[in-house]
C-alpha cells in the first residue's frame, strides 16, 4: 500500500525580527500585508540622518527587493495606493545597488590585498582611495534621494498603508492566501526554467544575471510559506540559495572588472604600477568567473530535481495549526 501523503503543517515565520503568523485560512490580503510589513522594515525604520554603513546598505537593498518581490507575487489583491508603489521603489530607491556594489569591490580587495602586496603599497593605496572617493559619492547620492521628498512620500505611504489592521482589497483577496499560492509558485518557477535549462559555462554574463534575478523571485516568493510544506520547500531553498551564491560571486567579479576598464579608459594618468595593479586584480576576477560558471550546470540540476519534489508537495493543501518558528538569520552573500 502506498503511504499517505500529509499534509504540510502552517508555520509562522520570522523575517526581518517581526513574527509572521500565516495559516491556511489567512486571506490573501492580510498575509500580503504581514509579510510586506516585514520585508520593507529595513526600509521604513529609516530616518533623515541615520547611518549608511555596509550592513544598513545591504539590509534595505535586501528589503527592497523582497517588497518588490511580494508586491508582484500579491498586485491583483493588493489596494491600489500599495500596488502602486511598486513602480516608484524600483525607480526611485534604485540607487542602494551601485553603494553595494562598490562596498563589495571594496572588500574584494581587501580579501586579496595580501597576494597584491608585493607589488608595493602605492599602487594599492591609489587604487583603494579610489574605491573609497567613488563609494562617498554614491552614499552622498543615496543620502540625498532617501531623504527626497519623492522617497519620504513613498516610505509614509507604505508604513501608513502597511500598518492599518484592516484592509480593503480588490475583489478576490479575501479568499485564502493557499488557494493561489500553489500556481503562482509555478508560474516563478516555469519563468526560472525557461532561462535556467539554457545556461552553460559559456552563457553571456547578463543572461547568468537574468537567471539570478528569477530564482530571486522564487525564492522571495516561497520563503514566507516554506514551513507549510515542510523538507521539499526546504531543500528548494537551499538549492536556491546555493545557485544565487554562485551567480552573484559571478556578477560581482564582472561588475568589478567592468569598473575597472571603466576606469583605466577615464583615468589617463594613472600610474604604470597602478594599472599593472588593476590588471592583476581583473584576472583575479576573471578566474573567479571562470571557476562559479564550472559549477552553474550542477546547482541548476539540484534545483530542477527539487522543485520536482515541492510540486509534488504543493498538491496538499495545508492544515494543521501554525507553531512558533524562528528563521535563521539570512547571511549578507545570499542576498
């Protein structure tokens, strides 16, 4: 006889220090709205004047995406006054990605400052100095938009929005939150595949970048409700995860080097030492580049096997009541 199959347990789920309780009958617009409320608190504790280190940057690049990711995966329930932020987060908080970027640069120097060094330190302090002036403008910028009127309208009307109790939706979204999520999995996950299966070690780098992007969203998209379906969901997630590690090493070297073209075309009077420095540290990146696309056709096939198991999973509908669950705390590089 086979064995029954049951059904996943509802989970409540901790995200960005807040606790989420989402069960089967939750509405469609109330977990939209839980799980927004979470996503964006990085983002709506800013204030005029705070801090702008690395992890504060990273949080609220972080947080921007998972609101914009939520915001896709719930646009048809949502108000329209929240769905209609969506646009002006994409545009107008665009800026967090170029600070990040050059933070990671600045890191990545730093990991391989040793190696460098026998080359002497003037060519590594230029270089470095460099990253640093480059890195005080982009935050300078970035402070300057957050604290724009566009940007403080657009954070007052997500907190306003996002912490009513009530909400009213458009037709449809009282309806359980589980009776659409099955569907709108698989439409991430049909998206994903279709880029996914193509790429190989001599895939372009904006096509890598494409993939990255759609296994974010499926990776946003199932975390709030990874306990409801127990180890398939898990082990998606994981496999998830693993795959943006490596496609984001990828990019970050390739942004890197292209900064460093950029710069050594702009910046006719550098130092011989300098640009044979910078031409170092551009192999280094290469190789990097080199070594995560080896590993890209195996991380794809662990995830087409293991979606293979969720969907198997999502064919239950959850029903048992939701228990305290706390997640880990998510690491910088798998953002």
């Amino acid at each position: 006889m086979a064995a029954r199959r049951t059904s996943p347990a509802a989970q409540p789920v901790r995200r960005a220090g807040e606790r989420i309780d989402l069960h089967p009958g939750s509405s469609i617009r109330e977990a939209a709205r839980l799980i927004l409320l979470n996503d964006a608190a990085a983002l709506l504790r800013y204030r005029p004047g705070m801090a702008l280190d690395a992890e504060a940057v990273h949080r609220m690049r972080v947080a921007r995406r998972r609101t914009l990711s939520t915001l896709r995966l719930f646009e048809a329930e949502l108000p329209a006054r929240i769905a209609n932020t969506r646009k002006a987060l994409k545009t107008v908080l665009g800026g967090l990605a170029s600070v990040r970027d050059l933070d990671v640069q600045s890191a990545q120097l730093d990991a391989v400052s040793d190696g460098l060094a026998t080359m002497g330190r003037e060519p590594l302090d230029a270089l470095r100095e460099h990253m640093q002036t480059q890195s005080a403008a982009a935050r300078l910028q970035m402070r300057r938009t957050l604290e724009s009127r566009a940007a403080q309208r657009l954070l007052a009307t997500l907190r306003t929005g996002l912490q009513e109790n009530t909400w009213t939706g458009p037709r449809g979204s009282e309806l359980p939150v589980v009776s659409v999520l099955p569907e709108r999995l698989r439409q991430r996950y049909r998206r994903l595949r279709k880029r996914g299966k193509r790429i190989h070690e001599g895939s372009p780098a904006d096509e890598l970048h494409e993939v990255r992007r759609r296994a974010k969203h499926l990776r946003d998209a199932l975390a709030p409700f990874t306990e409801w379906y127990g180890e398939p969901a898990q082990r998606l997630q994981r496999s998830l995860e693993r795959l943006q590690e490596l496609l984001g090493r990828h990019q970050d070297a390739h942004v890197a080097t292209m900064h460093l073209e950029q710069w050594v075309t702009t910046q006719p009077q550098l130092a011989a030492q300098t640009v044979f420095l910078m031409g170092r540290l551009a192999e280094h990146h290469c190789a990097t580049m080199r070594r995560m696309r080896r590993r890209l056709p195996k991380a794809w096939r662990r995830i087409d096997k293991r979606w293979k198991a969720l969907a198997r999973a999502l064919r239950c509908t959850p029903t048992r009541p939701a228990r305290t669950h706390d997640e880990p705390a998510r690491q910088p590089g798998a953002s």
